[in-house]
C-alpha cells in the first residue's frame, strides 16, 4: 500500500518563528580593502565620548547608543557611502544626534497606541530569507497627519528590526495599496512623506532587503499596459 503524500504545512499570520525552510544568506567576507576601512572607522567610533545634539539633549553615550554602533551598522554605514570613511563617519554622528533629539528611545506603546488601533502596521513574522515582515496598509488610516504618524513609523520600524534574526540586518517591506470604503485620509501628507522618506534613506541605510506592492493603481495600469 503507497503512503499518502504530506500535506503542505499552512503557516498563519503573524509567523511567530521562522520556517523550517529559512535560509540567512550568509554574510559576504569582507575584502582586505575594506577590513582596513571598516577598522579605520572602528577606531574613530571608539574615540568618540558624546552625542552632539540641540536643546541640552546631548551628552555621553547611553548603553543603548553605544550597542547600536555594533560591527554591522557600521559596516551598514561604509557600503551605504560607498567604502568612504569619513562620510561614514559623518552619516554616523548625524544619525545619532537625529536618534536624540527625535527621541527614539523615549517611544512607548502607549503613545504610539493610537496610531495603531486598526492595524495600518503590522509585524507578520518572516519570510524565507529571515527578514522580518513590515506590514503597512494606508488604507486603515485613522488619524489626521500629525508627527505622531511619523513616530509611529518609526517606533514600528525599531521593533520590526529588534526582532532580526542572527546574521540578517534587513528587513522585508510589504505595503497594500488596497483602498477603504469609509475612510478618506488614506495617505499621509507631502510633508509627512517626505520626512519618512527622508528619515528612512539617511537613518536607515541598507535596511531595506525587500519590497512588495499589492493593489497599486499604477502597478494595475502598467500590467494591463
């Protein structure tokens, strides 16, 4: 008598662990041209003693700053620039005096709750490379445009990376475009997007591993093109 074939596992949102399947592409070795830069920038970072920021915010490094500056934001920061040193350097402190004085680390679930009551961001798990999910969909805006809306992006995007897995620094980026019956305020203003936008490209550098769009009008438009 021929055994049945298994039926395919049916993994459920949000993926609490990684599948079976997953795969971390390994970690590209570093070439002696670029482990003489990266240790160049090492020891310029461990010279540094205080975050220059506006409004008194500056000072010594917290224990959360100093672990942020790890192997792999710096290495994150040299590719991002091209393997120039000192443009590395200069992204890297204009980054944490940014982190300071937008007050990353004093984002808390209770402030950012409200931006988040019907779900417009999303943590889903992971996908088959081990990059954690972000789920974002415009279309369950719930609140006018407000600073708010970009804290919350970017507490979400903290946390969504927070649960990276060993050897994976990146992070897949799924938006639905899919549009709401009952509300109208469905996308942030010009100016809302433009500073996420800028905040993600110049904070974040070499974040994003993935991007997949769904129920885009002008992905539609150019299929049926």
């Amino acid at each position: 008598m021929q055994g049945t074939k298994e039926e395919p596992k049916v993994l459920k949102t949000p993926i609490a662990v990684p599948a079976d399947a997953t795969v971390v592409p390994p970690v590209p070795e570093l070439t002696p041209e670029q482990q003489a830069k990266y240790d160049a920038l090492l020891d310029t970072v461990k010279s540094w003693k205080e975050v220059v920021a506006k409004d008194d915010l500056g000072g010594p490094f917290t224990d959360e700053e100093t672990m942020w500056l790890s192997r792999e934001c710096l290495l994150r920061y040299l590719r991002a620039t091209k393997w120039v040193v000192t443009e590395s350097e200069k992204r890297l402190k204009d980054t944490l005096t940014w982190r300071r004085e937008f007050g990353v680390a004093k984002l808390t679930p209770e402030h950012i709750s409200p931006e988040n009551e019907t779900g417009k961001q999303l943590i889903l798990g992971y996908d088959i490379a081990g990059r954690p999910c972000h789920y974002l969909s415009p279309g369950r805006q719930n609140t006018a445009p407000s600073h708010r809306q970009v804290e919350h992006l970017v507490f979400m995007v903290e946390r969504v990376l927070d649960m990276g897995l060993p050897g994976q620094d990146t992070l897949a980026l799924l938006i639905n475009f899919k549009t709401s019956k009952t509300r109208t305020n469905t996308a942030p203003g010009i100016g809302i997007a433009r500073e996420i936008l800028n905040i993600l490209q110049t904070h974040y550098p070499e974040r994003l591993g993935r991007a997949l769009i769904i129920n885009s009008t002008y992905s539609q438009d150019y299929v049926n093109s």
